[in-house]
C-alpha cells in the first residue's frame, strides 16, 4: 500500500482550489475504495472530453503503476491474475490527453513505471519548444520516473518524493520574478530536485 497517496492527493487539490492558482471548481478526488477501473475511467472520460477550447486543465494522479502491458494504472479493484482486465492503460490516458479539446493540459503523474505514457509522437520538450512557450497552449505530461524505473515516497515527508517537490514548486519555489508558475519552471525545479535527492 502507498500510505502517503491520500495526502498527495489532498494537497494538491488544496493547493489548486487555493486562490494562488485560481483553478476553479470541478476538482475531483478519487480514493480509497471509490478509485476502481470503471469510477476513474469514467470520470476521466468525463473531465477530457467535456470541455472547451478556452480550458486549461490540471490533471494530478497518484496510486501504483505496472509495467504489465506496456504500461497500466492500478487501481482499488485491480486483480493480479487479470490485470488486462482490472487495470488502466496508459496510453488509453494519454489518447484521451491527445483527443481532448482542451486549450491546455498540464498532467502530472506520481506513480512506478508512469514514464510509459509518455510513449507518444512529442516528448515534453518538443512540446515546450513547439506550443506551450510560444502560445501558451499545448499538452504536457511529467511523470515521477521512466517507464522503467519506481517511483518513491519522501523518507520524513507525508508525500511521494515527487509529489513533495511538485507541492514546493507549486507553492513557488519553482515561480518567477513576476511570481508567476510557468510549467516549464515547475518542470525543471522538479527534475533538479528529484535529479539531486537521487545523488544523496
């Protein structure tokens, strides 16, 4: 069991609804017994594909992942001897991620092996390069590891390693002089951090 996810999850939605960030309403937590395949699925589904092109969405997942069929989320209900079945693929997430019409999407993965929904046509730097510093619109995914690495949880903090260093960019220790949060600030704060606890 990951004990810290829950407060992972709970931070980041206070953090979000905070009026720092100004996201509005629509945040959704799913844990414990309610995060089964079909509940997140749907609500998944749901948050991607209705929605407008003047939406920026923020999208925060924490649990276990597998390197079972090229990639998969599990969830509460997930069964071992059916994980085809009983799991969530990641590339269904990131195709929904693609699909969305959604002006902008920031999605942010804390979980083992969660570098295998990055298995796309654009890597995140393409992306910044391409739309996101340009326009300010695009679609990003940062992942806690690689497709072949785990993930891990803070030794003396409540949360996932990379949750933690997320939590502190967020509350600005990845802004700018203007105190503004660009992604590709959180994204380099949280890669150094992460890059140099590893080196500890």
């Amino acid at each position: 069991a990951l004990d810290k996810v829950i407060v992972d999850v709970m931070a980041i939605g206070n953090i979000l609804s905070s009026s720092r960030l100004g996201y509005e309403k629509n945040l959704q937590a799913i844990t414990g017994k309610d995060a089964t395949v079909l509940k997140i699925t749907n609500e998944l589904e749901d948050f991607l594909t209705n929605c407008n092109q003047n939406d920026i969405l923020f999208l925060y997942w924490a649990g276990h992942g597998s390197s079972n069929n090229d990639g998969c989320f599990i969830t509460y209900d997930t069964e071992c001897s059916c994980m085809t079945h009983t799991t969530i693929p990641m590339n269904a997430v990131r195709q929904l991620i693609e699909n969305s019409p959604a002006k902008a999407i920031i999605s942010l993965f804390d979980c083992c092996y969660s570098g295998a929904i990055t298995r796309a046509e654009h890597t995140f730097h393409d992306l910044v390069a391409r739309e996101l510093k340009v326009t300010g619109e695009g679609k990003v995914i940062i992942t806690a590891c690689t497709e072949f690495q785990v993930a891990y949880e803070m030794e003396m903090e409540p949360h996932g390693r990379f949750t933690y260093y997320l939590i502190e960019g967020l509350k600005g220790a990845a802004a700018d002089p203007k105190g503004n949060i660009p992604i590709t600030g959180l994204y380099q704060y949280v890669a150094e951090k992460m890059k140099s606890h590893s080196e500890i």
